[in-house]
DNA sequence: GTATTCGATGTCATCAAGTGACATCACTGG
DNA sequence: CCAGTGATGTCACTTGATGACATCGAATAC
C-alpha cells in the first residue's frame, strides 16, 4: 500500500484534464501536470504509459464491460442483437457524468493527437466485439461489419448526448441511433 | 525547382517503409531514414510533419477523391448510394498496387502509433462525407451514420483485398461488403 | 557571361517526451 | 527494532521535433 500521498494517480487525471483544459494540449507539458499535482516527471509515466493516456484510463473496463454484455446475449441472438445489449452496457460507464463528460470530449477533439488516441480505444473495443462474436460462430467478415457499426452507433449517440442536456437519457439515444442506422443502410 | 537530387520525398518514403518492415518502426529512427535516402533529418521533417506522416502521404487525394464522387451523385440518390459511389472512387487509389498494400498494411498493424494515424486518416474521410451530405441536405445524424458507416466497409473490404489474391477485384469487394453490412444490420 | 534571387538543404542549438538505473523514504510485518 | 517492500525522487540519456541561420545550386535577369 502507498503512504506517501494517497490518490497521485487521481490527482494527475485532474491535473491534466484542467490544464488541457485552460491552456490546451500542446502548451501543457508532463512537468506542469507532475508538479501541479505534486509528484515529478517520472513519477506521471509511472502512472500512465504517455501523455496522452492519463485521459483514457478506465477504457479497458468500458471494454471489458461490453464484451462481457455481448457474451451473455442470449445464443439466438443475432450479431447485431448481440451488440446491441453491449452498447446497451456502455451506457453504464459512460453516461455517468454528463459534465465530465463534455469537458473531457471538448479537450479530445480540440487535438488530433488526443482524437487519434480516441478512435484507437473505440478501435479496440469493436476488435474485441468482433473477437467475442467470432467466438459465438458468426463469420469473420459479418463480425466485423457488426462490431465496428457498433461502435459508430455508440460514437455518434455519446457525442449527441454529450452535446445535448445534462439530463438526457443515454441509453435512449443509443437505441433510437441503432435504429437509424438500420433505416439509413437499408435505404438504397 | 529542387536540383540537388530529385525526388528526396520519394526517397524517403521508400526507406521508410523498407526499414519500418525490416526492423519495426520503433527500431527506426528518423536519422536512419534520412541517412539512407541520403538527405539529413531535419530534411525529413521538411517533407513529413512527423515519423508517422511519411507512410500517409497522399490521403487527402483519397479524400477529395471520394468527396468529389460522393458530390457527383445524383440529388435523388440516398446518403448510402451517394456514400457507395464514394467507395467505388476509392479503388480507383487504393485497389492499384496489391503487393504495396499488403506491405504497408503489414507494417501499420503491427505498431499501434501506425494504426492511430490510419484510424484519424479514415475518420477525416468520414468526417468528409458527412459534411458533404449534409450540405445536400441530410439531417446531420444520418450524415454522420452513413459516412462512418461507409468507411466502416471500406475498411473491411480493403483488409479483406489486401489479404486475398493480388487478382482480386477491390470493387466487387467493396459492393459485396456494402451489400453484406445492409444484411447484418437488418437482421433484428 | 555574370550577378541576383530563390528554394531546398545542411548545421547548430534547444526543448519536450519517454526510459533505464539507482537511491531514498515511509510504512509494514516480524 | 530491523529487514523488506513499494512508491517516489534523482540523474543521465536517447529520440522526436522545431526555430534560426548559413549555404549551395540552379534559374532568371541584366
């Protein structure tokens, strides 16, 4: 157990998400972040691989979380019935607070870097979907398809509510976007 | 016009590529490469914005190229059948060289900086499109769904190509796919 | 034909990201 | 009270990336 200084893990998220925040990715270097939140340079990458990581720790339980949701539909279930009740999971991680949220995502897309980062997160989760239907017997090239259109329906549903009011229902806007997307495609 | 020795862009992209096969990219420095296409590194990041960029160039061709497309369809068209003639345009710069193809993507997989740098690369395309659709007139969440959703295919099928005989038809790919992704998602 | 200009390159200095090696310090268990 | 353990600090170093300035070769003007 550490006694030195509880939470330094913590106090670097914070400290990096305010000053990407105020003074932008770029002009924020790990030695602003390390002594704002009182440990050094080295002690940050102890922390987190880079720095851009220190705003995407957690990711892997949003991930996991899905798979685990996606692996206990029903075995009737089709693909994309499948990856409906993991989006229908992520709701859970994600629609938590509404705030965070939105300063979170307005410092991402102010930076390629940080979107880069981003889309390979959301690029790992549809790889671990398609792995976990690939698993259930459905056929490489549909298990693709169906998880990587998954994880269009949750980018475009959280960016909605991460843009709308503080009260909007995540889960609802999820549904309603998967719906769309199935009348969109289907329209040719 | 350049008359010391022509075509210093082209020559390190080449190297970069070779060396990033040969040894891993990480295993690469930029000196290394510049050494070996006979120019300094800082000659390097006169051509390329940064280590990564030198296997990209050419993209935003890609780009243009599929929004001119997807802008040349007809107004009656949907926002799929605009997207798909989009992804017809895009063989035309991605199906022509099969085992060049197959080289790089090798090499952009097996590095997660690489593949950062193809996801934001696609999500530009995507971000392209939706922004052409929209100027026809497509309500902005089903611009952003078919877009995305479009290069969800595009990806599927080239990795698909790029996998398969150097005869293949990335065409035909990426119709079968396009019609494969209707299929998956209508199946509720 | 020579001078001038301009673009591509080289050189030098510097900062920031990231890593390895080793010391240190506070607490824990015996 | 002491040894051990884990988190942190310190130091040195490599590499990516950038700014400032010099230089060199070719095209063009004269």
């Amino acid at each position: 157990m550490a006694r030195w200084q509880e939470g330094a893990a913590g106090r670097l998220q914070a400290a990096a998400l305010r000053l990407y925040a105020e003074r932008g990715y770029e002009q924020t270097t790990v030695a602003d972040i390390a002594s704002e939140a009182g440990v050094t340079a080295r002690t940050f990458f102890r922390h987190y691989a880079d720095k851009r990581e220190v705003l995407f720790a957690g990711s892997e339980r949003l991930r996991d979380g899905m798979l685990a949701a996606l692996e206990a539909a029903p075995a009737t279930a089709t693909p994309m019935e499948a990856v409906a009740a993991a989006l229908d999971a992520s709701t859970v991680f994600l629609g938590r607070d509404h705030e965070h949220s939105r300063l979170r995502m307005s410092v991402i897309f102010a930076n390629a870097e940080l979107l880069e980062r981003e889309l390979i997160k959301m690029a790992s989760i549809a790889a671990a979907m398609a792995e976990g239907l690939r698993r259930r017997g459905v056929p490489a090239r549909d298990a693709s398809l169906a998880a990587e259109t998954g994880t269009v329906v949750l980018r475009v549903a959280f960016e909605q509510w991460v843009a709308g009011p503080p009260d909007g229902s995540l889960p609802d806007l999820m549904r309603a976007t998967l719906v769309r997307l199935t009348e969109v495609t289907a329209a040719r």
